[in-house]
C-alpha cells in the first residue's frame, strides 16, 4: 500500500470514526452475504443491544452488483427493534430497504450516503428483513452498522410503584414499550433489595424526547433520572443516548429509584433497564468492616471477620497474643527412695546371752518360791 500525503485527512477520519465505534458499540458482530443472494437469518434477539457490521473486518467496501439479505428476529413474545447507524456509500444506485415480516417495505433510501445515521424502526410483530443492493461503483469505505434490541411492555409504569428485587433478571419498561409512550405517564419506581444486598441494573434501550431532535446526544426533554438510593440525591443516569446507553452499575445500598417525567410534547419510544439483586461484598468494600489484625470472609447477605494466627478476639478487636511465666530457682532433683518395712535383725551371738539370762531368772524364782513354802510350813 503507497502513503500518500494528501490521504492523511482522510485517514484521519476514518480514525476518528473508528473511535466513535468503539466507544459507541463495544461488541460488533460481523455480517457476511452470500452472492447468490439467499436470505441469512440472525434470531434469539432479547433485552439486550446487539451490533452488526457490514462488511466485515478487513473487506474492501460493498461487493460490486450483490444482493444480500439478513432477516433479524427477536425471541418469542417480544417485538424487535433495529436502528441502521453509520451508513456510508458512493454509488447512486446502492439501496437499503427494511421489510417487514409480511414482505412489506418499512422504508427504503439509495446511495450515495455519508456516514448518515438513520432513524430506527420498531417491528409490529418480531422481525425484520435488512436488504442491501448494490450498483457496480465502490469504495473501501462503504459500510454500515446495525443495532437490534427486542423487547415488550413490562406493566410497571406509569405511576408510583415500589418493586422488590429478586435474584432473577427482571425488566422495567416505560408504559406501551416499544410502541410511543402515553404523554402523561409519569413514572417514579423504587426498587429494593433484600437485607444485606444491592440492586444492579443495565440500562440497555433509552429513547425519550431530546431538544435538538437528533438521537444519541445528550439534552433531554423529558426527564429521565436514575439515582443511587431511594431518595432523589445522588444521580446516576441523565442522558438521551439511543441503543447504547452505556450505563449500568449497583446501588450502594439496597435501593435504586428511576424517574420518568414526558414534557407532553412528543412521545418517543421510552426505556428499557434490566435488574436483579446481588450480595454486597462488605469485604471489599472501601472502608473494610473487620480489625486490621483480621481476615474477612464474604457470605450471602453478611460477612465475618476472624483474627489472624497470632491474634485473639471477635474479629471486630483484635489482641496479639501474650504470654507471661514467673522465673523459678533450680533445684538439684531428688531421687526417689522406695521405702521398705523396718525388720528385726536375729544376732546369733545374743541368743546364748539371752537364754542365760532367761535361765537365771527362772532359778532365782524357784529359789524365792522354795523360800515361800519352807517359812509357811514352820509356822503350821
């Protein structure tokens, strides 16, 4: 490929327009056409924007003489939305019609377009046919991109309602979505979470009235808010922007609060978010809820706080662990004596000594016992 220095503009912008893209459609799915023309289908569309572009990545421009057909159908129940953004082709004769389910042509331009942003249109049942026709003239620069979303009516607006969250997705809509809502359907919904959880949201369709008319920017006429909480202080949400909105998050605590107010001068198609309720992460939260000396464990609706190895306390407190002894002066172990039964030691050379004593005695009794009978018998 030759640089050439009077290309720079254009290269210029085209980097610019790839920066609008990106930050406009994060998520681009890339659409191919079959040259004999046959229909491709692209179905299950749901709450959420999906973007497609054509051609794809690294193609250079429209094919020359093609007709390409991509049918776009939403989920069962709902009804499709689709927005062509971006459109760009140097041929008077390439030609873009939208066609309803039924065959009929919703709406049709012819080139040359210039990076146009076209209106969207809403399906009156759950598809839409995008056709592309194009002429022997091209250019690396031709493109276009689309953005589907599908939704329905949640029944919540208009009016004052209070919504408790669940852990399921659930959908608020303004009233009549998609279809123009009522110019008196004001709407103020509270929705709360369980104890101990937040409500996250995705903000995935927004399209009220704005002032200068044009879609995707930033000054609404109708007034549609959202705010962190369930009082109206801390916003989260003032914007007009169409199919990506860009905006989602959670609550701090376990209320969020949407309010919609039409001016009455003219409906427009109105919101679509999406919500459920999710655990709180006290533990990461900025100011942490345990000691500094603890670890903190996350569970559902709560949290608990443990000391650390070397720590003691509720978790909430804790105190390094002491440990205190009283010094004690050694002394020399004493040996343990089995104690034995006294016993009589027999000396073989005190037994004679013994007998002869024992024997003196007995003479010198018989010898007083004779005395004793001799004097009675005198005397008688």
């Amino acid at each position: 490929m030759n640089f050439r220095v009077q290309d720079l503009p254009y290269l210029f912008l085209v980097a610019c327009s790839i920066v609008h893209v990106v930050y406009l459609l994060p998520t681009i799915t890339d659409l191919t056409c079959p040259k004999d023309g046959s229909e491709i289908l692209i179905d299950g569309i749901g709450f959420e924007t999906q973007s497609f572009r054509f051609p794809p990545t690294g193609s250079a421009g429209f094919p020359k003489g093609w007709t390409c057909n991509w049918k776009f159908k939403a989920e069962p129940g709902l009804r499709l939305l689709l927005q062509l953004i971006d459109v760009t082709a140097v041929g008077d004769d390439d030609e873009i019609n939208i066609i309803n389910s039924d065959g009929s042509v919703e709406d049709t331009d012819t080139g040359p377009f210039s990076d146009d942003t076209f209106e969207y249109w809403v399906a009156t049942d759950d598809s839409f046919t995008v056709q592309l026709i194009t002429d022997k003239v091209g250019s690396d620069a031709e493109r276009f991109l689309i953005n589907t979303i599908a939704g329905k009516d949640s029944g919540t607006c208009p009016g004052t309602k209070t919504i408790s969250a669940t852990d399921n997705v659930q959908l608020l809509t303004s009233n009549n979505f998609p279809d123009p809502y009522e110019s008196d359907g004001v709407c103020d919904v509270k929705i709360i979470a369980d104890e101990g959880k937040s409500v996250h949201y995705q903000l995935t369709f927004n399209n009220v009235e704005n002032d200068s008319r044009q879609k995707n920017l930033g000054a609404c006429r109708d007034d549609f808010k959202i705010f962190d909480g369930s009082m109206k202080e801390n916003k989260l949400y003032d914007n007009c922007a169409l199919f990506h909105p860009e905006n989602g998050g959670q609550s701090s605590e376990r209320a969020l609060r949407i309010l919609f107010a039409p001016d009455g001068f003219e409906q427009e198609t109105g919101f679509l978010i999406l919500f459920s309720q999710k655990d709180i992460d006290e533990c990461a939260q900025e100011t942490e809820p345990c000691d500094t000396n603890a670890e903190c464990f996350n569970t559902d609706g709560s949290f608990r706080c443990e000391c650390k190895e070397g720590f003691i306390g509720d978790g909430f407190q804790c105190d390094q662990v002491t440990t205190t002894t009283t010094p004690t002066t050694p002394t020399t172990p004493i040996t343990p004596t089995t104690p034995t039964t006294p016993t009589t030691t027999k000396d073989p050379k005190r037994l004679p000594l013994i007998l002869t004593s024992l024997g003196t005695a007995a003479v010198a009794s018989g010898v007083g016992l004779l005395v004793l009978l001799f004097g009675l018998s005198t005397n008688g």
